[in-house]
C-alpha cells in the first residue's frame, strides 16, 4: 500500500462515515452514486491528490456495501473489504458507539496494518448469483424447519383430529417448501454447469463418498471453485474444523480443541456427511468402530473424519481425477 492515502468508511444502508487518517478529517456522504462521486471529490481536495493515490477501508456488509465495491472496482481505486470481527478486535475496549468513532476506528486498523492487508477483488457476477441463491435456499430450509417442528408440537399438545385444519396447512407449506427448494437447487446447478471447470471440479468432489449434490454445491460456491481457498487446511480453519493447541507454560496444557469462528453452515454441512459416511460400510465406518472401541472420544473421531472429507475433495480437485476407494481392493 505505498503511496496511498488511507480513509475508514462505516457503511450503513444510507450513508456512509468517513474518516480520513492522516488529516483526521470526519464527513458523511450518501450511499449511492452521487455519493460516491462526493466521496471521491472530497478526498482529493482534502489531501490534495490525485484519485488513484486513495485507498479506501470499509466492512463487508453485504448489499449496504457492495454497491460501494461495485463503484471503486469500476473506477479503478483500490480498497478492502475487512471482515468485522477482525475490525471489532483491533478497537479493543471501548466506551460508548457511533457513526464517527467507527469509521475512525476502521482508519486506523487499515493504517496499522498497511503493510498486511490486501486488496479486495470483487467476486464475478456468477459468484455473487449463486451466493445469493444459497441465502434464499438456507432461507427457505429454515421456514421448512420451522414447519415441520410445528407439527411435532401440535401432536404432542392436543388430540388427535383437534388440529386437522393447521395439519394439513402446514403440510401444505411444506409441500410447497419442497418445490421451491428444488427448483433454487436446479437453477445452482444450471448455473454450475454452464461453465466447464466449475462443472468438471463439481463432479470431481461428488466422487469422495460422503458427499452429496449439497454439501458439493456449497463446497465450490464458498471456494469460488477453489480459487478463493486452495488448500484444505484454511478451509477446515474457515469451516471450523481444524484442532488448535491450548497451552500455557508447563502448568496448562488443554486438549487441542476447534475454534469457535467458523462458518458454522458449512461445519453443519460436514458434520452430517461424515455422520453418514460412518453408516456406509467401508473404512470411515471401520476406522470410527476401531477408534471408539479404543476408548476414544467419539466427536473427536467424528472431526477426524471431517477433515479427511475436505482433505480429500481438495485431493481430486488437484488431480483432476475421480476419487478411488482402495479399501474395496483389499484381500
């Protein structure tokens, strides 16, 4: 980041806080076009400069920011998206919130860190498209959920025949649920297919056993065919997957544990792909009985195994060739 001058946005759904670093000069402009093009006008007569030496520094908030993103990237000016929590982290205690103080805050993250962070390229629309489908589908999961949970507390509450109208809507919804499900299903994989390596790496993955049609769709989509994420290790970090060591000196020594930051739908996903794996016979199934029967703690396992998934999926990825079960080989 040599030779830019550093400004923290706080994006809201209206307006946009700026803070400019390095002559701490605060300012609010709409979030839209002509806000953008006041944002720009603003900078370069506060520091005196040309546009292309600005560098901008704002939250990934979804669609309040994106429009933003879709702006400078078209305009050729460079900036990053952080992520929140590590944003939230570097302001360390803090008294009292506003507009102002957090896009201050969001400057100087930038600025201490200039030397780490990196520019932000924006996904392309086909990313975006499908990233926007899977949000519909865990919407609609979700609404599907709460339905059938319906159900399960109307047959425990009252008697049977007492609740035939709400039954049968709620079976209704779920029925209808189902459609839309499958037709969100559909259009990602339409989507999928009309390119040709996404299709070839979607195929691949689906070839480890334990991988399903889902659990691949959202496999290539998070990745971004696995471009955004290129090896299995920051991925099973990313999914929340990977053990870290718990210690201290010589008198604390905890057992190696996941970390709670996690993309908590993806770590789901995983979980039960590896709970089916260990029903099929084979060697998951083999190596969870081996292990538990050693006295072993079974959700420890049961992450073993998820990691041998991901490890796998990106295996074949890499040789572009289907996955082969040797075990079936054996004597």
């Amino acid at each position: 980041m040599e030779n830019k001058w550093i400004i923290g946005i706080d994006v809201s759904k209206g307006s946009l806080d700026v803070y400019i670093q390095s002559v701490q000069y605060y300012f609010v402009v709409s979030n839209d076009t002509h806000g953008f093009t006041k944002l720009l006008e603003t900078c370069c007569i506060q520091l005196k400069c040309r546009v292309r030496e600005l560098y901008f520094c704002f939250e990934n908030t979804g669609r309040y920011s994106r429009l933003l993103a879709v702006f400078l990237t078209e305009s050729g000016i460079l900036f990053t998206m952080a992520p929140a929590m590590d944003i939230k982290k570097s302001m360390g205690m803090k008294r009292g919130k506003s507009d102002r103080i957090d896009s201050k805050a969001i400057a100087l993250y930038a600025w201490q860190k200039r030397d780490e962070i990196r520019p932000t390229v924006l996904n392309s629309g086909m990313v975006a498209q499908l990233r926007q489908l899977l949000t519909l589908r865990d919407k609609l999961v979700r609404h599907r959920t709460a339905y059938k949970n319906s159900i399960k507390d109307l047959r425990d509450t009252f008697f049977e025949g007492e609740t035939s109208f709400l039954n049968e809507s709620h079976h209704r919804m779920i029925e209808y649920l189902n459609h839309e499900i499958l037709l969100v299903e559909k259009e990602i994989e339409t989507i999928i297919e009309s390119s040709e390596q996404w299709l070839i790496n979607y195929k691949l993955i689906q070839s480890v056993k334990g991988i399903g049609s889902v659990l691949g769709k959202y496999l290539i989509i998070y990745t971004e065919n696995f471009t955004r994420i290129d090896n299995p290790k920051s991925f099973a970090c990313y999914a929340g997957i990977a053990p870290f060591e718990y210690s201290s000196g010589t008198s604390i020594k905890g057992r190696t544990r996941v970390h709670p930051f996690a993309n908590k739908l993806l770590k789901s996903l995983l979980n039960t792909a590896a709970m089916g794996a260990i029903r099929i016979n084979g060697e998951y199934k083999a190596y969870y009985q081996r292990r538990t029967q050693e006295g072993k703690n079974k959700m420890s396992t049961l992450n073993i195994i998820r990691n041998k998934l991901v490890i796998r999926v990106f295996a074949v990825v890499k040789r572009k060739t289907p996955y082969v079960d040797l075990t079936k080989f054996a004597a």
